[in-house]
C-alpha cells in the first residue's frame, strides 16, 4: 500500500531531482519522501496570493464559500499521459483539470471495472488515502485561528482520556512532541503502518483475511509506541501516519467532536463537497464508484472493499476529483484559512524543506511549482497539484495501487501544468 516512490521530480528550491512524493492513506511500505527543500520564493509567492477570508467566527459556521468566476475550459493534455498509465499496467485512470473555480475537463482512459468494461467516471466516488490529511490539517489551523489551541503545545494534554491511556509508560513521548511537529511530520514518532506485524495484514498476502479488521486509534498508538522514535522531536522529517492520527484525536479533545464531524461543519458542507465522507468502519464505497485492485504476489485482486479505520484521520476519506478540485480551491485561494495560517499551511521550514502543514511543493521538469498532495490505500492512489492560487487545480485517480502506477503519476501533472515548448510553463 506505501512504498517508497521512484518517478523522479525536480525540488523546487535547488533544482535537484528527487523521488516524487507517495504519501500512503496510511499504511505505507514504508514513509514517503518528498523533495528535501521547498522554494522560498514559492512560499513567499504563496502568502502574497492568499487573499482575506472569512473570520474566524465565520469559520464555525457552515456557511457555503462561492466559487470565482468561469473562465474557459483548459484544453485537454491530460490524455495521452493516462493512456501511458494504463499501457503501464494500470486497469483504469482519470483526471479532472479545473480552472477559475468552474471550468473543467474531465479526461479518462481504460476501466473502472475489469468485470464489466466500464469507463471510469466524473462522479465515481473512490478511497482518497492521505489526501485525507490536508483537511485535517485545515481543521487544526483554523482551531489555532480561533485560539483555541496553539501549534507549539505539547500534544499529550490535548489528548483524550482513551489516549493518554492508551499511551501508558511511553507517555514521556508524546510530552516532549508538539501539535506542529504531528502537522509537519518531525514528530519522530514511529509510523505504526511500518509495524511488521500490522503490515502484513494490511496489505500484501494478509490483506485478504485482514480486509474487514476494525481497528481502534488507542490499538494502533500502542502500535506505534511499541517502536523506538526513528528521531527527537524536531529533529528531522520522517513522514508517520501516527501523526495524524494523533491530529484527529486532538480534533475530538478540544472540539468535544469526532474528527470527521469537525471536518464535514467546516469544510464538507461549506465548500459543498456532496460527494465526500468518512466511512469509519463502513467497507462499502457509495455510488457511482468503480472497482480498486491490488496486486498480491502474481495475482490481481479487487481490493475495492475493506475496513477503512486502519487509516483514520491519516488516510480513511472517501472523496471524488471534482471534491478535491473544489477544496484545494478554496484551500489554496484563502478561503478557508485566515492569512497567516494559509502561509503556515505552505511553509515548510521546520520539516528540511520536506513537507508544509498538510500540504508539500514540487517543481515540475518544465520549472513550474505546483502544491497538493496524495495518498494511497489498497485499490486506490489519487492525487491533487494546483498553482499557488489554487485557479488552476488538477486531480487524478488511478485504481490501483501498484509502485508502478502512482510513480508515473508525475507526467500528468507534467501534461496539465507544463505547456508546450515555446508556450510557457502552465499556472
């Protein structure tokens, strides 16, 4: 399910070409990997395009955020990329180009179901993986907006009952991480997806007889906290599902609401992502939706069901590409966060240049910076890029969650932001 990614970009701060991101819902073979350093001129181009939002008051209310103006449907330079996906070895893959808020493209190229023949569709709603965690992070950001906690505060007393519990003699630990370090990824807290044991029941040989497992926030903390800490914290970036875990129970403690709910009353609703949710340990996908493979040893099988709460807050979201193009919009366009947070969101400083607030930069070979993120789980491997400005937003799903597939993932992006030679780069 996470594995180590291979397909190369350039990093934006030094040129360097480096593996492309793969964030796993959770569940990574092992922690993705990002450029090490994100450029400082992007980041300042970032906070000069996050415009004035709604206040923080605001914010709590399920208020629905318009859209900017239509501008004309971006051409279509999507296709040819997906068509290489499937030639790959992928069974279908899709992608949907927005600009201005409305204007889109829908391109899509071999099946959404290998039984049937069917194509995949605009509204086939699909396990989203790690793109999951920029929301949780934007529910984070705007707690920190309305003081009600603030990113330097050590995660242990923001905890519930349960997990402080949960956490027992290894305690200490999580007093010395803070709640920016879980949001950037420095905690140092071991990535309970990498647990030997757990691993193979979440993906590879156990997956099939392990599909359907419940599992709880306080099982897979004890999880993690049975590892050593791969770093002090703050010390380095070390990608962890952990991290996100503990963000959405933070979410709980200090909102006295499931994360999921937080994230619909704000986001969900608000932005009118109708066709995005939190299944919990719900194994079914809502319709339309096609199927998701995995491969296991030689075989292909269909992974498209199976108990989402492996993942939780780091990677359990059900979405679809227009929902993702709708949200980065609003995220990237200052519509969602004050300011200051939105320059937070990008800033990635404190993690070597590796990763934002829930959201990281890569430079595309044509020299321009697109941010996003995204993420895999059995069956599935989605992801969004967007400009700074979030006016031009791409979103692509390929299902299935093959290295393969998602490694190449780049040369659609590459395709929707990088313009012809003697055009100009997209965006």
């Amino acid at each position: 399910m996470w594995r180590t990614p291979t397909a190369a970009v350039r990093t934006a701060a030094t040129g360097r070409i480096t593996p492309l991101v793969r964030t796993a819902y959770a569940g990574a073979r092992g922690p993705s990997r990002v450029s090490r350093r994100l450029p400082a001129l992007a980041v300042a181009l970032a906070v000069l395009a996050a415009p004035a939002v709604t206040s923080c008051t605001s914010l709590r209310a399920p208020q629905h955020l318009g859209a900017p103006a239509a501008l004309a449907p971006p051409p279509d330079r999507t296709t040819p990329a997906l068509r290489r996906l499937v030639r790959d070895g992928a069974p279908g893959a899709a992608a949907l180009s927005t600009v201005g808020g409305q204007a889109s493209r829908f391109t899509a190229a071999g099946v959404a179901d290998l039984k049937s023949g069917r194509p995949p569709r605009r509204a086939d709603h699909f396990r989203a993986g790690s793109l999951t965690k920029p929301f949780v992070a934007t529910v984070v950001l705007q707690l920190a907006a309305e003081h009600r906690l603030r990113l330097q505060d050590p995660v242990l007393p923001r905890l519930p009952d349960s997990l402080r519990a949960a956490a027992g003699k290894y305690a200490g630990e999580l007093s010395r991480v803070t709640i920016r370090q879980l949001l950037n990824h420095t905690s140092g807290l071991f990535n309970y997806t990498r647990d030997p044991r757990l691993a193979h029941q979440l993906y590879g040989s156990g997956f099939r007889a392990h599909r359907y497992d419940t599992h709880t926030p306080a099982e897979l903390l004890r999880t993690a906290l049975r590892h050593p800490p791969t770093a002090p914290p703050g010390a380095r970036y070390a990608y962890s599902n952990t991290d996100y875990l503990l963000l959405g129970q933070v979410i709980e403690h200090v909102t006295g609401h499931p994360y999921a709910e937080e994230v619909t009353r704000r986001i969900v609703r608000p932005v009118r992502l109708s066709g995005t949710s939190f299944p919990g340990t719900d194994p079914a996908l809502p319709e339309p939706h096609g199927r998701g493979y995995s491969v296991v040893g030689a075989r292909r099988m269909d992974a498209t069901a199976l108990d989402p709460s492996r993942a939780g807050a780091a990677g359990e979201m059900v979405t679809t590409l227009g929902d993702l193009n709708r949200f980065f919009a609003a995220l990237l366009g200052g519509r969602l966060l004050p300011p200051r947070e939105t320059a937070q969101l990008r800033s990635a400083r404190r993690a070597d240049g590796a990763y934002g607030l829930g959201l990281y930069a890569v430079e595309l070979p044509c020299g321009t910076t697109v941010w996003g993120h995204n993420g895999d789980i059995n069956g599935s491997y989605a992801q969004t890029a967007a400009t700074a400005d979030g006016r031009h937003v791409l979103s692509l799903h390929i299902n299935t969650d093959t290295r393969a597939a998602a490694d190449r993932a780049v040369s659609v992006l590459t395709a929707e932001f990088c313009r012809p030679p003697g055009r100009g780069a997209a965006g």
